[in-house]
C-alpha cells in the first residue's frame, strides 16, 4: 500500500513561490506517474502537472511556464514548485500516484491519494 504526504503548503502572496513536496512510503516514486492535482472552493479537482516513471513531463497550460515538478528517487519524494503565483492558484493541492506505463488527467485513474495541502494565494 502506497502512502503519500503532502506538505509545503501555505499563505503567500500573489508572486510569490511556494515549494510542495509529496513523500511516498511502501512504493518508489519512480515506479508510478506521480501527479499533482488540485481543487478550488466551489470547484472540481483538476490536474496540475505530472511525472511519469520514465520521467516525462507534463503541465496543465494554466500553469505551464510557472510550475515545475521534479523527482528525488533517494527521497522518494515528487515536488512541485509553484513561482509567480496567482489569487488563482488558491487550493487544496493533492498528490496522486498510477501505477502502470501510462497516466492520466482524470483522477478516477489514480491508486493513491494524499490528504492534501492548502495552498492560498492573497491578492
């Protein structure tokens, strides 16, 4: 069973950065497609950035060219710099792990789940 813990999250101001990590027990991140969604008030969860095994890269284009994912295989730990943030990009942050050579958007594709982390942007 794949555990994962996200933390970093937290009040900023718009422009500034934050940095997310998601720490991964009982599975080696470099094994799944590690993903970063997240979910706004009033909205539904969205795909943010993604990982895979291979280590392809994959952005949403909200935040393409500001977001930057990375890995540390020796930590087991995906992370997920945020720069120039936006009111916007206020939400609860998720990591999410697939297992298997392909990954996906939609969350109903995902085996794990983090309990998230809260990320607020002030205008």
């Amino acid at each position: 069973q794949v555990q994962l813990v996200e933390s970093g999250g937290g009040l900023v101001q718009a422009g500034g950065s934050l940095r997310l990590s998601c720490a991964a027990s009982g599975g080696t991140v470099s094994s799944y497609a590690m993903t970063w969604f997240r979910q706004a008030p009033g909205k539904e969860r969205e795909f943010v950035a993604v990982i895979t095994w291979r280590g392809n890269i994959y952005y949403a284009d909200s935040v393409k060219g500001r977001f930057t994912i990375s890995r540390d295989n020796a930590k087991n730990t995906v992370y997920l710099q945020m720069n120039s943030l936006k009111p916007e990009d206020t939400a609860v942050y998720y990591c999410a792990a697939r297992f298997g050579s392909t990954w996906s958007t939609k969350e109903d594709q995902y085996h794990y789940w983090g309990q998230g982390t809260q990320v607020t942007v002030s205008s």
